[in-house]
C-alpha cells in the first residue's frame, strides 16, 4: 500500500507540474533572450548555416539550439516552449528507469516530485525557450543517477547505464555553468571509488564523463575564442556580493518548495545519524548524501571563484544546482518515509502533495506576470484600436548596446522581436527611415528591454527631435521593462495644445 501512494505522488505531481508548465508556456509573454533563441532557431535557417553562423559564436554549448531547431514547426515562442514538456516527459522516464532498478529510491523519488513540483524554478525555467529547463532536469537525473551508482555500487541494468550516459552528455553539453556543476556534482563520487580502489565502480562512474567531456571539449575549442571575445564587456556584474545573492536566492527557493519535505529531510538526516552510530549497514545511505553535498559545495566554490575571475553567475544559471539539491533533500526525506509505516507515509504524502500544489499555483501565477515585451504591445495594440490613424515607430538606438554584443545576430535579433511582437498584436510598424507624425491620432514610439531604465523623457525627446522628429512634447508610459512614447496629434502640436506632461 505504501508503495502504491508513493507512486501515486510521484504521477500526480507530475502531471500537475506537466498542466502548470503548459499553462506558463502559453500565457506568459516572451523576453528578449527568448526571441534570440527562436530567431536562431528558425525554420528558414538551414543546420549548418545555423551551427556555424550562430550556435557555435554563442555563449553556450549548442546541444538546446538543435533541439529548438529540430522542433521550429511548433510556430511562435509560446507553442515553441513546449519543448521542455517533452524534456521533461524523457526526465521522468528516465528517472523510472533508475528507480525501478534501485527501489531503494522509490520514497525519495516521490519527495523529490513534491519538491520539484513546488519550486520556483521549475515552473520558471520549464515556461521559457531557453536551455535553464533542461539543466534543471540533467542536473536532477544526474544526482539521482549518482545516488542509484553509489547505493548499489554497480552500473547497474542496460537501461540505467544508459540513462546515466544520456545524462552525462546533456549535462555537460547544455550551458557552462551546468557542465561545470555537472563534473563538480560527478568528481566526489568517482574519487571515493578510486579511493576504495573499487575499479568496476570507479569505470561505471567515469566512463561516461570522459566520453561526454572530450565532445565538450572539442566544441569548446571551437567556442572558446568567441567566450572570451563576447564576455570582455559583459551585462552580468562582478564582485563577490553578485554571486553569493545567486546562490542566496536559487537556494532559498529550494529549500522553501515544501517545507514538509524540508522537515521529514531534517528527521531523515537525524536517522540516518543514529543508524550510523547502531550499524555500519547505514554508510551507503550516508555516504551517498554526503557525496552529493561535496558535490555541490564543490561546484559552488568553483563557480565562485570563476566568477571573480570573470562575471558569469545569475540565479537561473544555477537550475542544474537547483535539480542536485532537490535530490539531496529528498534523499534525507527518503530515510524518513522508509521508517514510517503504510499509514504514516500515506498522510505525510497526502499532506505534501497539496504544499507542492499551492506553491505551484503560486509560481504558475508569477511566472505569467514576468515582465515581457507583451506588456508595451497590448498598450500599444489598444491605442492603435481607439484610433486607427495611431502611427507607431521603433528605432535601433533604443536598443544599441544589446545590439552592439556579440554574438552578430544580436545585430538583428531586436528589430525582428519589435516586427514579431506587431504582427502579433495586430499593428503596423513604420519604416525605418520614416518621420511621419500622425494628423488626428498619435504618434508612438516604442522601445523594449530597457531593463535599466536608462531613457527617462527628456533623453527621449531629445533623441527624437535630433533624429528629425517634429515634436515638442511627450507622454512616456514604462510598461515592465519597455516604454511607449506618446506624442499627441500632429496638428494639436501645431497649434501649441500638447504640453509635456
């Protein structure tokens, strides 16, 4: 009976987190990074054009590009992000795969759904075209993989090895954070095999590793130069402070997915202290979390110290960190559902499973509310509706420093964003070269990803009146992270009716 609700917890978790990750994806307006992901994934791009010309002179390894080009025919950023519901379909197969071969983690894995179910980054990450959902789930395959190899010593079934290969290769080949907390996450278990000079384990370990890092190795030497070239001026601040409020935040969100989790772990850590102290027979439990904590604690310091080096840390880069945590405190929380009785599980997991739920209602909500381009395009499309004379232009000088970084499709990206985004909403644009003011309605100007607030009204005024721009006042409405310029009817301007307000 027991095991029948921790199965149970595990597929209803699951599809709820699935239906919320669904709902993100289709109601949640996209953001710059989103549309550069899905101009360098378009359809109209061929492979190796798209490989050479812009996945390889990225930032990052190119693994989650071919996904997204493999599946352009999904259509605009929000269908496209569905992608990360058939990434994440493959996780949980692949996690099933595990468990089944080491029942031992059956309890854990359903604490593990609560806690992914309730986090934050699950729903965030899991509701955008970037690669962050995929590092959630091979950083959390990876752990859980880990945790199977160090519990039975061996590789196991076909099957699992080759989840535990397939991992390994995703995680090391998906973002560069990731496959530095990947390899940090791997180091301490392979060293404890050499350690013990157990040579089928330490190869069950390690074989994977070395396959996978000599491809992230070769891409790495293709990739390294436009690194160091596109970071030289980089938007990510440096200094101790940044990193530490990253990792601050990324784990404060996961330690707050379930506080029940989070307890039964607490009890969990303690019983597994007292089994240690009645019997030796509890070392492999113990040593196993202990390995994934090194692990972590590894991969952070690590991080750490690159990033002073050179900025390169944000909370979403830490989603594989996310997923190795996750497995830890459900590991803890595992030892605890192990003692109880058929009863007592089966409250526990029924109490849990409506914790996970309201917070995954709570984090669909903030996920959809993130500030998009959507926000300005709605004021706009409202506008163009009340007075259908409104004419609307953009200019590449709004986005000048994004479009001056490398990768070159930066160069592009923006003006192909503001045409999506106004075909969508319904709204013609004005030409570049255009200086048309409307007669009988207003005239917009429209900017977005102007994250730092940079343009305040007079800036903007003056910008328009040196591009040629005939107007004397303007109305800036800052929607999230954009603005539209209001500038009244032409003809009010010239009879001196429209004052700055």
């Amino acid at each position: 009976m027991s095991k029948k609700f921790q199965v149970g917890t595990i597929v209803l978790a699951a599809i709820a987190l699935a239906m919320a990750i669904a709902w993100a994806c289709l109601n949640r307006g996209p953001w710059y990074d989103e549309f550069y992901t899905q101009y360098v994934t378009r359809a109209d791009l061929g492979w190796g054009q798209a490989l050479g010309g812009s996945w390889l002179p990225d930032n990052h390894p190119p693994l989650y590009y071919a996904l997204a080009r493999a599946t352009a025919w999904m259509g605009a950023v929000e269908t496209h992000r569905l992608l990360n519901l058939a990434i994440g379909v493959l996780t949980l197969i692949g996690g099933a795969v595990v468990v089944r071969d080491v029942p031992r983690l059956l309890p854990a894995s359903a604490a593990l759904l609560l806690m992914l179910a309730g986090n934050q980054w699950s729903v965030m990450s899991g509701s955008e075209l970037r690669s962050y959902f995929l590092s959630l789930c091979a950083g959390t395959l990876l752990a859980l993989s880990l945790s199977a190899l160090s519990l039975t010593c061996e590789g196991g079934s076909r099957a699992r090895r080759a989840v535990y290969a397939i991992t390994v290769l995703v995680a090391f080949n998906t973002h560069i954070v990731t496959t530095l907390i990947a390899g940090a996450l791997i180091a301490p278990f392979l060293l404890a095999g050499l350690v013990r000079r157990d040579w089928t384990y330490a190869r069950a370990i390690g074989t994977a590793p070395v396959l996978a890092g000599t491809i992230f190795v070769a891409i790495c030497l293709i990739q390294l130069p436009h690194w160091q070239a596109n970071t030289q001026k980089f938007w990510i601040e440096s200094g101790f402070a940044t990193a530490r409020w990253s990792i601050e935040y990324a784990l404060l969100r996961t330690l707050e997915a379930n506080p029940l989790v989070l307890a039964g772990a607490l009890l969990g850590v303690a019983l597994m202290g007292r089994d240690l102290m009645r019997t030796r027979s509890a070392c492999a439990g113990v040593s196993t979390l202990a390995l994934l904590a090194s692990g972590v604690v590894l991969g952070l310091a690590i991080l750490v110290t690159l990033h002073l080096l050179r900025p390169m840390l944000i909370e979403k880069y830490l989603t594989a960190m996310v997923g190795a945590v996750s497995v830890g405190i459900a590991l803890a929380c595992g030892r605890l559902l192990r003692g109880l009785g058929p009863r007592a599980t089966a409250l526990f997991l029924a109490v849990g499973l409506p914790l996970s739920i309201w917070g995954l209602v709570l984090n669909t909500g903030t996920a959809a509310a993130r500030y998009s381009w959507y926000g300005t395009a709605r004021f706009i499309a409202r506008q163009v509706e009340d007075c259908p004379g409104t004419l609307v232009h953009v200019d590449r000088f709004w986005n000048g420093d994004v479009m001056a970084m490398p990768p070159a499709d930066n160069l592009a990206v923006g003006p192909w964003a503001y045409r999506e985004v106004a075909g969508r909403f319904g709204f013609p644009l004005e030409p570049e070269g255009s200086r048309r003011l409307a007669q009988s309605c207003p005239t917009l100007f429209w900017a977005e990803h102007d994250s730092l607030q940079r343009f305040d009204r007079a800036m903007i005024l003056a910008h328009l009146r040196a591009s040629g721009f005939a107007v004397d006042a303007i109305e800036v409405h800052r929607i999230g992270d954009g603005w539209v310029a209001e500038a009244a009817p032409n003809g009010a301007q010239a009879t001196g009716t429209a004052g700055s307000r």
